[in-house]
C-alpha cells in the first residue's frame, strides 16, 4: 500500500521548480535563486574563460521572473552583491563607473544584465502578453488583475505601468490594444516595438547616467559626443575581440575612467 505522507508545517514541494507551500513562496524562491546565482558567477568570475563570456544571462532568476513577486531592494541588493564579485575578482575597478557595466559593448559598456533592470522587462513583457492576447483562459487573468487593482489590491499590470514609465516609456494599457509613448519625446510605439523601446530606453538612461557623473566614464562620455569619431568603429576591439581576458579589458576600461 502506498501512504502519501501530508505536507508538514514549514515543509516546501516544488512545483515546476518554483518552491510552494500553503502558497507561492516567493521570497524564498528569490533566497535560494540568488544563492545558486551568486555561487555559480564568482565560479565564472574566478575561471580563465575569456571576458566576454563572463558576462552571462540569468537563467537561474530570469525563469521565476514572470511568477514571483521580488522586492526591488532586495533586486538591488543581488545587484550590489555581482558587482562585489567582479571587482574581487579584478573585472572592475572598485571606483569604476557601474552603469557602464550594463551598457552594451557596442557603445563601450560591457554587456552585463542588471538583476533589477531584467525583472522590471521581464514583468513589462509578461504584461503585455497578457493585455493582447486572445485565449479566453489568459483574458479570465486580465479581468482577476483589474478587479484586484478596483479594489486597491496588487496589479500585475499596474506594476508593469509604473516600471516602464521609471525606464522613460508611458505605457497605456486602459484599451484593447496597448499603446506607448516614449516620456521624453512622445513619439508612438506600435505593440509589437515596445520591446526594442525598452531596450533603447534603458541604454539611454544608462548613458545618461554615465554622462551626469562627475568624472567616471568622462572620456567615454566624450566619445559618444564626438562628432569626427565612429562610434561602431571606436569600439569594435571591444565587441568583436572574443577571446580578450578580463584583466585586459579591465585594464583598458580603467584608461577611458
């Protein structure tokens, strides 16, 4: 005879990876997440593998992203804690400018992904999936999320709203298709580009935030205004020297700081 034993107090099972109990356990789930992320990078950060393939994504967290509920500080916080591991391990210089390390090497960022920045996109794009699709299962969740925010509860989509307008974009999802601006210019976004606004957005408020410090970044910054420079070509060693070690890239970024 088979006994299927009860679930204890304080006892978790998973579901599809996701660590449940009476309910989501959802920080928890950002506990041991970050735990196993933060373990596996400075094994990465620590190992001879070249500098461009240092800078990972985040399969560990990006995969409970669009289920989870985190806290923004505690984001921050595991935000904080990678960019410890790199300048332990000599990827950065502790005075370095950190916005240049999440914008793309193209324009002569690094290529890291923020933890909170990919949540906040992650959270945006799960929302709009949700406002324009037409399964009649997904559209049962839209009306449960705006009769929860008619009653001053958490929403969904909501919180996607606010996210995308601290990335500089005015997301509107009050009709049937949604609709977006961006804050700074008002120029339209049609559905299907607001992804690729996102990204845009974020690297210009980067590069904003590298261009209002006061002297990290400066010649960087200096670049990116020069007229008589090719910003593709000012940066293609960058980009395209695949096998370049941390140390060596490290070493330049301090040079342009």
């Amino acid at each position: 005879m088979i006994v299927i034993q009860s679930l204890k107090q304080q006892s978790h099972y998973k579901f599809l990876g996701v660590l449940e109990n009476i309910k989501q356990e959802d920080r928890l789930a950002l506990e041991c997440a970050s735990k196993e992320y933060l373990k596996r990078l400075s094994v990465i950060w620590s190992s001879p593998l070249s500098d461009v393939n240092k800078v990972t994504a985040l399969p560990v967290l990006s995969y409970l992203m669009p289920t989870q509920r985190w806290p923004m500080s505690e984001l921050q916080q595991i935000d904080r804690e990678v960019r410890k591991v790199i300048v332990e391990n000599g990827g950065k210089h502790p005075a370095g400018s950190s916005a240049l390390l999440y914008l793309p090497r193209a324009v002569g960022g690094r290529g890291m992904k923020s933890v909170e920045t990919v949540y906040k996109v992650t959270k945006i794009n799960t929302v709009l999936k949700i406002h324009g699709s037409t399964d009649s299962t997904v559209k049962l969740v839209k009306n449960w999320d705006e009769n929860s925010a008619s009653k001053g509860r958490h929403s969904v989509l909501a919180e996607a709203v606010k996210y995308a307008k601290e990335l500089g974009l005015d997301l509107d999802l009050t009709k049937p298709n949604a609709t977006c601006q961006v804050a700074s210019t008002g120029d339209e976004i049609i559905d299907n580009k607001v992804p690729e606004a996102l990204k845009k957005a974020i690297i210009s408020r980067l590069q904003q935030e590298v261009m209002d410090q006061k002297w990290q970044g400066k010649i960087t910054a200096a670049r990116w205004e020069d007229q008589d420079l090719s910003l593709k070509e000012c940066y293609t060693w960058l980009k395209g020297w695949k096998a370049a070690p941390t140390h060596t890239i490290a070493g330049i970024e301090e040079l342009y700081q």
